[in-house]
C-alpha cells in the first residue's frame, strides 16, 4: 500500500455491476459505495458489500418422514445459490436507504422444471419459467428469519411443500413479497434454478428448504 500522504494510493473494489453487464447465473448481490477526493493529486476510496443466498432442499415421505435420496439425483440434499433480481436489488437499496418503519414479509414459491431466469424478471413477467402450485399448503410458504450473526441469517425453521399431485416436476424456487399461490403481484427478490436437475415428485411427497443470506466485503 502506497503513503497516502504522497498522495498516490488508489484503492479499487468491485462495485455494483451496471444492469446490462449482470449475468443470469449471478449468486451475488454487490452493494458498492465510493468516496473520491482531491489532494494535490486524485485519491479513490471504493468499498463494496456481497450478498450470496443459498437455498438447501431435500425430499421426505410426508407420513414416514423417511428422505427420498432417489429423487434428488441420489443425493440426500441440493444446495444452490441463488439469483437477485433486479426489482429485487432495487428493493433492498430503497428499504436500507430509504425505509422508514419497514416490516420486512417475503415467501418462498415452487417454479416448473428447467427455469432460466433472468435479471429483469418480476412477478408479472417471467418468460422463462412458471410457479408451480400444485401442493397441499394454500399459500407460499412464509420465510421466518432467525437472528442476524457472523454476516449471516437463515431461516428461523425448514419450509415444507407438500405435493399434491403425481409426477409433479420442480426446477428451482423463487422468493416473493406476496404470499398467494400463482399471484403476479408483489416483488420479486430472487430465483433459483436447480443445477442438478429437476426434481419430479408425487402426491404425499414433501418438499423441504431452508436458505441462507449471507454477506461479505470482499
């Protein structure tokens, strides 16, 4: 590190991304703020803050309890970061910048098999792929935090689909801030793809999830 008292120290972090240049298979949002002066010569302070989500699922039998590892590739759990969108991005600026009294409310939504989201979906438009709401629980599934530590929150308990109907093929989840089954309205925070696959599942099956936010400035 140069003498900043020489005035030749410049300090360059990853900021926020311009929305064109934001990639679908992006895990991470980057909050980004910078500080320049003038001494003499131009010195640049820049800093930046990461947030990685990561959804982990696995399969029971809803009566025995017994974990299906055949229906997840033969594995006993997925783990898959996930994207924030856009409007999901603004979101989080505007409540952190701006808000004032904000009760935060998101849940979590099933999608169909092989999504492809993108930065610019919402809840009224995703091209690339459909919620699926063929499951018992008549609402999206509320997302409960538990409390903030190390730079990182979870969900304060696993949420739990429970199939309805046979042959039923799930590709990924998404996060909302309205709760209604197949409802355009709301924000949209995050997708999620399954990396591995599909998952195709049947009546009585539970799907179950948990997720993680966690954050750095690196």
């Amino acid at each position: 590190m140069n003498d900043f008292g020489g005035y030749e120290e410049i300090i360059n972090s990853p900021s926020l991304p311009p929305t064109s240049n934001r990639k679908p298979s992006s895990d991470a949002l980057a909050l980004g703020d910078e500080a320049s002066c003038t001494v003499g010569r131009a010195a640049k302070v820049s800093d930046g803050i990461k947030l990685r989500g990561k959804f982990k699922i696995w399969v029971t039998d809803s009566k025995t309890g017994e974990i299906r590892e055949n229906y997840l590739h033969g594995k006993t759990y997925l783990e898959e970061s996930n994207m924030i969108v856009d409007e999901g991005i603004d979101e989080v600026l505007d409540k952190w910048l701006k808000g004032s009294g904000y009760t935060a409310a998101h849940y979590i939504g099933l999608t169909d098999g092989t999504p492809t989201p993108a930065a610019g979906d919402d809840m009224s438009s995703h091209a690339g792929w459909v919620e699926v709401t063929a499951y018992d629980e008549a609402a999206r599934q509320t997302a409960a935090w538990a409390a903030v530590s190390g730079k990182s929150v979870s969900l304060s308990s696993a949420l739990t689909f429970t199939v309805d109907t046979n042959s039923t093929t799930i590709g990924g989840l998404f996060m909302s801030t309205n709760s209604t089954k197949g409802g355009s309205t709301g924000l949209l925070m995050s997708v999620v793809a399954f990396t591995a696959g599909d998952v195709t599942l049947n009546d009585d099956d539970t799907l179950n999830v948990s997720y993680t936010i966690s954050g750095d400035d690196s």
